[in-house]
C-alpha cells in the first residue's frame, strides 16, 4: 500500500496548527512501515523541513503552483455565485494533469482542508478532474473547520465546496460535527468518519526517552509507575513491585513499573533484579510489567532529564524507601502530576508528604536513633489489598490526573492510527 497526503503547504512553520496535525499523520503512516508520499506546493521551501518532515522515508511531491512563471494567487471564493478569475480554469487543468502524475502510483490520497476551503475551490476542481484518470484510487477528505449548511443558490464551480467528490469517505475530528458534516456535502452519515486530533507526547522528549519507547510501551497502561533509585535493599523496589502487583491484581487494570536504576555496592544487581521480579510476580505482575532501565542500555543509569519527561507520563509514584533525608524524587513526581504513595515511618518522607497531600502506608523504616519494623495482620498480601482499590480509586476520582491518564492512553497518534485512521485505508 503506498498512501499520499495532498495538503498545498506553501511552508511548514509549526504554528500553523495544521502542519502539526499532518506531521502526526505522517508519523502514523511511517510507524506503520507504509509507503508515504507527501504533496506540497511546489513554493514550499526544503529549508522549512524540520522534525518529523526531515524523515528521509517520506516521498516530497510539489504540485505545480505557476503558470508562466507566475506564482498563481489562490482567490478566497467562499460566495455562493459570482465569476471566477480569467485564468481560473487553465490553472485547474495544468494542476489536475500534474496531480495525476503524482497520484498515478497511489492506492489513498488523504486530503486536508482542500475540498470546502474557498481559495482551495482551484485545487478542488482540479482533483475531480484528475479523479477520471484515478480510478483505482480512494480519497479521504479531511475537514478541519466547522462545517457549514450548504447555500442553497450556490451556483457551479462555487457549489464544488458542497457537492461530494466520488470514491470520498469524509473525515472530521469530533464526533459531534458528523451530522453537520454529512449535511455540508451532501453525503449519508455512514461515509463520514472520526479521526481524532492527536497529542505526540513522546515528540519533543529527549532522545533516551524516544530510545526506550521503541523497547517498552510508554502509553497504554492504565497505572504507570516510575521509580528512579539505586538498585538496593534500601531503596526497597521489591516493596513497590508488590503493591504494584497487588493494584493490577485487585483493580483488574493495566500496570507497568520501570525501575530507572543504577548500580550500588551493596548487593549483585542480578541477584536484586530477580527477587524484586519474583515478588512482583507473586503479587499479580508479569514480566513484561517490569521494567529495569539497566537492561535497556542504560547500564549507569537514565538521565534525569529523561526521568523528569517520564514522571509527566506516569500517574503514580510509590515510595517504600527504607530511609531519606529529604525526598526530591517525590517533588520530581509531584511537579509531574503523580499520585504520591509514601512510606509515612520514613520522617522525611511523611514531613514532605503532609505538604503535598500524598497517601500513606507504613513499611519499616530508619528513624533518628533508632529502626522501625511493621508487622502486618493478617498478612502483607492483605495490607496491600486494602490500600490497593483506594489508590485506585483516588486516581480515577482526580479529575486531572484521570486527564492525563486517558490523553496518554487514547489520544496518542498509535491508538488513533489503529482505531480511527487505519480501518479507513483499507
């Protein structure tokens, strides 16, 4: 499958909010390991190409934009009726021959803002021109403004910005507008369909964060959880790993814990690794629920820029540390948006968790002169049972924090690709 996106940029600054959302478009179609072309004006600089455009995998088409050396100047006709300029229809013939070239080797042509916009009424045309020598080609027009009742005086070519194009699914970003939307063109509301705007969280994160994603899934969990420690005893990850299990076991959800660690000198990484994947999975994870930056070619640890762009995905951090003089994590997790669990025995740790609001539970803890040990009735199992459906719930009754959640996990380009875009390619 070899798929075209015909847009008629004349420059890609990313203010323009629509080069960002045709930029998520080309990242779903290059994820998807599928043949990409990319239509532009042909007066759309290469020195505007920057992020996702400098991808070497996109194929660069410009559409013709002159005739006679002369940039042609695309006329708002946005009326009902009224007269075309002089040179309207010469202009529609040299791009429909052009545009037929370009689509020749294309099996979709996804299409953004040409069919209803009144200075796009000269493309418009011209692709139902270039659409009599396409026909093996499907058309998906997006429309990124609100739709209009059509102008029942609309006179021909003005009424093309109302009448459908054939072989023509119809596209809108909200569900809401489908109705308004098949009203505009003309259309049964069973050939317009959803494609949501999406958010690129990952984008502009640092290239470790990037690295990592391409190994371990980022955004589908419903619970994520980061901890960035030493790998030691002290630090208690096997405690995290259980609650973490136990939240996953009692919730029924989704749970993934990374573990940005690094070395210590206290006990064989390996040897820490296995008992904190053994309890965790004692309590309810499985092995692909923990994850160890140390096993994803970080063997010295992970940036803490990465960590910080990290914590703005996760929605829950857990603290069982056995001691602390302060806690900045927990204010690295807090500034993030993460639910905080801490252990309430630490001084510290409660001290700074009264501040912030956080939840606590007891694990044993090194106090000022003396150790503290908890014994748990009936069982540990059981402790964590207990506050394991409050943490739960307290994430899902924050309206913020469920926010964030639920952009992570369903406006990301790969959901949208999988449930909105793709189905239509095919």
């Amino acid at each position: 499958m070899k798929v075209a996106i015909f847009t008629m940029f004349n420059g890609l600054d990313r203010t323009y909010s629509l080069v960002n959302v045709v930029g998520e478009h080309l990242q779903m179609l290059l994820d998807a390991n599928i043949k990409t072309k990319l239509l532009v004006s042909e007066c759309c600089p290469d020195s505007d190409r920057t992020g996702i455009y400098l991808d070497k995998r996109i194929e660069w088409a410009k559409v013709i934009n002159t005739v006679g050396g002369e940039v042609i100047t695309w006329y708002d006709y946005s009326q009902p009726k009224g007269e075309v300029h002089e040179t309207f229809y010469k202009e529609v013939d040299l791009i429909a021959k052009d545009l037929v070239n370009k689509l020749s080797d294309i099996d979709v042509c996804i299409m953004h803002d040409i069919h209803f916009l009144g200075w796009h009424l000269v493309h418009n045309l011209a692709v139902r021109k270039a659409q009599q020598k396409l026909q093996n080609v499907k058309f998906i027009a997006f429309t990124h403004s609100v739709p209009f009742n059509p102008e029942p005086n609309s006179k021909w070519p003005f009424s093309a910005r109302y009448t459908p194009m054939p072989k023509t699914i119809y596209v809108y970003p909200s569900q809401c507008g489908i109705s308004a939307l098949a009203k505009q063109y003309n259309v049964r509301e069973d050939n317009c369909s959803v494609i949501n705007n999406t958010l690129n969280l990952l984008e502009d994160m640092s290239d470790e964060v990037k690295d990592i994603s391409k190994k371990v899934d980022l955004l589908s969990s419903d619970i994520l959880i980061i901890y960035p420690a030493r790998l030691t005893p002290g630090k208690r990850q096997e405690k995290l790993a259980a609650l973490a299990g136990s939240i996953k076991k009692s919730s029924k959800k989704s749970v993934k814990v990374i573990f940005c660690d690094f070395p210590s000198m206290d006990i064989k990484s390996e040897s820490y690794k296995n008992i904190i994947r053994e309890l965790g999975y004692s309590f309810g994870l499985n092995s692909e629920d923990i994850v160890f930056t140390t096993d994803l070619g970080y063997p010295n640890g992970f940036p803490r820029k990465g960590v910080l762009e990290l914590f703005t995905l996760s929605n829950l951090f857990i603290c069982p540390s056995y001691s602390e003089s302060f806690g900045l994590m927990v204010l690295e997790a807090a500034s993030r948006g993460n639910l905080l669990v801490l252990n309430q025995s630490v001084p510290a740790l409660e001290e700074l968790g009264k501040n912030l609001n956080a939840y606590f539970m007891k694990w044993g803890a090194r106090n000022f002169g003396f150790n503290t040990r908890e014994t748990y009735y009936p069982s540990e199992q059981a402790y964590y049972e207990k506050h394991s459906q409050k943490i739960v719930n307290l994430i899902n009754n924050n309206s913020i924090m469920n926010s964030k959640t639920i952009i992570r996990q369903r406006y990301n380009p790969k959901w949208v690709f999988e449930n909105q875009l793709k189905p239509l390619l095919k």
